[in-house]
C-alpha cells in the first residue's frame, strides 16, 4: 500500500472542507397526518434535532384593538400545513384559522419553535397563502429567557428585549420565503404572520393580508460535535506517523 504524504495531506484537507459546511435540515410537516386537529404544542424531530412548537398571538384583555399582549393560542392543522387559531378566533373561520394578520382585531399570530440545539433558520414553505402576492412573513432568533417568557409580554417587548438575537421580515414568492439570518444560530425562532415591529432590513410590507400555513422548515445546524479544520489536520499529522511507524517496521 503507498501512501504518500500528498495523500495524507489531501485528505487532511477534503476533512476540513467536509467540517466547515453546516448540516442542512428540512422539518416537512406536510406528511403530518392530522388534519383538523388543534394542539397546545406539537413536537416533531428530523435527523436527531427534536422541535416543539407552540401558537402566540397578541390577545390577552379585552377584544379591542388594545389587546397587545401575548397569550397562547392553538395549532390547527390543515391540510398539509399548520394555521394558528388564536384566543379570539374560532377554528371554523377561515383566514382566522392561519396563521394570520387579519380580522375585527389585529393580533399577529406566530410560531415559536424550540429547538433541542442551536439552529440557524434559512426558510420556509406555505401550504397555503390568502394572498399569493402581498404576503410576508417576520421571523425572530430569540433567547431562552425571552422564549420562556413570552405571555404576558408584547411583540414589542419581544423586539426590543437584550434577548433578540434577529429580527427581519421577508417576501413569499411561489409559496415559500427565504430567511437571511447570516450567521445567527438559536434554540428559539419565531415565525409568524407580518409584523412591521420585527423589520431590521426588510421595507415594502403589508399587514392585515397576511394567512399562511406553514408546511416546512428550513434550517442549519453547525454541529460543534464536527471537527474543526485544525482537528482535522492533526488527526491527518498522527495518521501520518502511525503508517511511519508501520512501514518502518515491516522494512
Ligand atoms: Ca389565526
Ligand atoms: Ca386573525
Ligand atoms: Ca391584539
Ligand atoms: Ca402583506
């Protein structure tokens, strides 16, 4: 067997290429087979990255346009995506059973998502949209703290707590909206009907038309379990000096 130092070398290095690249995830809720049912919270896991997702929307006090605090609602399938019926909606209604901006009062609907690891969010799919070409979503990378305490507070709190990692919003086009969160990774996302209040970049948005159903999630996991480019040349360096040794050795 040869094994010259280019080989050693090559490998060393198509490893540390390899580790530098985040895993990529698809959470597809499509084949979720519970249409019509609301949950509290729902828990799914893909490639070993558990999620447990729960509805919030701004309706605690009084049925006014007021109501700014948070509250959670429900998670209602329909079809092959999830629409959020908040505390001041009934389920048989449609758009108020998306996941919505609409209705006699504004209460923005959104999904948190509690990841078992850090996670960066890079987009999302609708199985359903009231509006193919005015809908925009807002997403935020919260902390824990944040995350835990979100009843009682407001989308403004949310916004302007020390614990919001990321905010934006962004367009959906052909039922889907890329999220350009850089290199922001969380446990904790919201996604959610647009909100203005979340806007970082994003302008151009319009609210009070926005229902969707969310039919997936996309998103990166950089794994600190991955060994890291000097890692890997050193694993590269002792492979080296064991065939070394062995040659030496058998000669
Ligand atoms: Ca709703
Ligand atoms: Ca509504
Ligand atoms: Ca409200
Ligand atoms: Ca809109």
């Amino acid at each position: 067997m040869l094994v010259s130092l280019k080989h050693i070398l090559a490998l060393g290095i198509l490893v540390s290429s390899t580790s530098a690249l985040a895993s990529t995830y698809t959470a597809d809720f499509s084949g979720v087979n519970s249409s019509n049912t609301s949950y509290s919270s729902f828990s799914y896991s893909v490639g070993g990255v558990n999620m447990t997702m729960t509805a919030w929307s701004d309706t605690e006090n009084n049925l006014s346009n007021n109501d700014t605090e948070l509250e959670s609602g429900r998670l209602v399938r329909y079809g092959s995506g999830w629409g959020v019926v908040n505390q001041d909606e009934s389920s048989g209604n449609s758009p108020d059973h998306s996941m919505d901006n609409m209705g006699n009062w504004v209460d923005f609907d959104m999904i948190l998502v509690s990841f078992s690891e850090a996670v960066t969010l890079t987009g999302a799919n609708f199985s359903w949209l009231y509006n193919t070409s005015q809908t925009e979503i807002s997403v935020a990378a919260i902390s824990g703290a944040v995350a835990s305490g979100l009843g009682g507070s407001t989308w403004s709190d949310v916004v302007n707590s020390a614990g919001n990692m990321w905010s934006d919003s962004s367009h959906v086009s052909n039922y889907y909206a890329g999220i350009n969160a850089g290199q922001t990774a969380s446990q904790y996302w919201l996604v959610g009907a647009y909100n203005s209040i979340f806007n970082t970049t994003f302008s151009g948005g319009s609210t009070q038309n926005d229902g969707i159903k969310l039919s997936s999630i996309d998103f990166n996991v950089t794994s600190s379990d991955i060994p890291e480019p000097q890692t890997a040349l050193i694993m590269a360096a002792g492979l080296f000096a064991l065939i070394l040794r062995r040659r030496k050795q058998i000669s």
